[in-house]
C-alpha cells in the first residue's frame, strides 16, 4: 500500500485520539497528536507565567522549546526537554489554556513547521483541528470527526472520572461548548473541515465502526494513486 499523510480533524470529545491511534495501529503508521504540541506550548507558558495574549513572550517561548514524542513503556508519550509532560497536559485547565494559546499566530507558525517535518516521511495519521485545512492541505486522506455535543460532553467526562477528577458533567459539557466556540470563531485557522475532508459522525457508530468507515477510503484512495 502507498504511504500516505492521513489527517483527523475535529471538536474535542469526538473520540479523535482513539480513532486516529487505532486506525494508526491498524496501518503500522506513525501517530502524532498535534494537540499535544499545542497544550505544551501551554504547559510551559502556564509554568513560566506567561499570558496567551503575550505574543512577544510566546515566541520567545517557542523559539527555545524542544517538544518531541518518545515511546516508552507507557505508550507515546510528549516530553518537553528531558521531562515527560504527558499527564500535565490533559487537564481542564490546559484544555482552556490551549485553546487560547492556539489561536496565536506567532504559536501556529512555530509549530507549522515542526508538524511537517514529522509529516515529510508520510505513513502518518495527525490529529488535530487544523490539519487538512492549514498544515496539510494537500494530505492524501482527510477526516473530520464530529458528533452530539452532549454525547462529547458525557465521553470527556466518563475520561475525568476515571482520573479521579471531580468536575461535574454540566461544567464538562459547558467547558467543551465554550471551547468549541472559541476553536470555530478565531481569525487564525479556525475548527472546520476542508472542503474535500469525508465528514464522519461518530455519535452513534463504534470506535471499530469508524474505522471501517475510514479504511474503505483509505484503501480507494490507496488503488487510484499510482
């Protein structure tokens, strides 16, 4: 089979991360999650103090971080220098951070080029919110997963709970509309799916039903390139 760059787009809760790792797995290609990149450009700002508006302090930031993703025994994980940052990342609070973060120009351009480095080898499935629009606009496949707000709202927050965190559904669910605003209403490479993305609707379909779904244009677009 042709390798190929496949990317995954779309609002947070949509089963993005399960998805792309497994249909990754399934291809024996790379997996890279862009959106921890950008939560830790804002683990690091958060650290040092740094506004999300500061745009001066931000690229200074960016300019002396070395993001990367190792694999170790616990599964690919986002270091930041010689330390792991993966577990700091996922909370609520740098869910809200990134999303801020995100929206800066000076952060976007930083990360461009880092993402198509890891992309110039294909054979790769990025997940993300702007991947088939902005960084990979020519990718050979690309994915827009969505679905029912509340049924994202309820997998993040089944996720919190199984991490022992106390917040409630209602804020989980508020958290994730806000967002979801934020992410399609910035100037800067807002959440949409590119014109040619295949939108899939995951709200009613399983992890392993997706995955067909996505596989069955994977291997059509794999027999019409030569």
């Amino acid at each position: 089979m042709k390798k190929l760059v496949i990317t995954i787009d779309g609002p947070a809760g949509a089963g993005k991360t399960t998805v792309s790792k497994a249909l990754a797995n399934r291809l024996q290609y790379k997996y890279i999650d862009t959106g921890a990149l950008y939560r830790g450009v804002a683990f690091e700002a958060h650290a040092k103090g740094i506004s999300p508006d500061d745009d001066h302090r931000l690229e200074a930031l960016c300019n002396e971080l070395e993001l990367k993703f190792v694999r170790n025994n616990k599964g690919v994980r986002l270091y930041s220098g010689e330390t792991d940052i993966s577990d700091y990342i996922r909370t609520p609070e740098m869910s809200m951070t990134a999303s801020a973060v995100s929206a800066r120009p000076v952060v976007r351009e930083a990360l461009l080029g880092l993402q198509r480095k890891m992309g110039a080898e294909k054979a790769a499935v990025f997940e993300g919110r702007d991947m088939g629009t902005v960084v990979f606009p020519e990718a050979d496949v690309k994915f827009f997963l969505t679905a029912d707000l509340e049924i994202r709202a309820s997998r993040r927050h089944k996720e919190l709970e199984e991490k022992k965190s106390p917040q409630k559904f209602e804020e989980v669910e508020r958290d994730m509309q806000r967002r979801d605003n934020n992410d399609s209403s910035r100037k800067v490479a807002p959440l949409k799916p590119s014109e040619d993305a295949i939108l899939i609707d995951s709200s009613q379909y399983s992890v392993e039903s997706v995955i067909e779904q996505m596989m069955k244009h994977i291997n059509e677009k794999s027999a019409a390139t030569p």
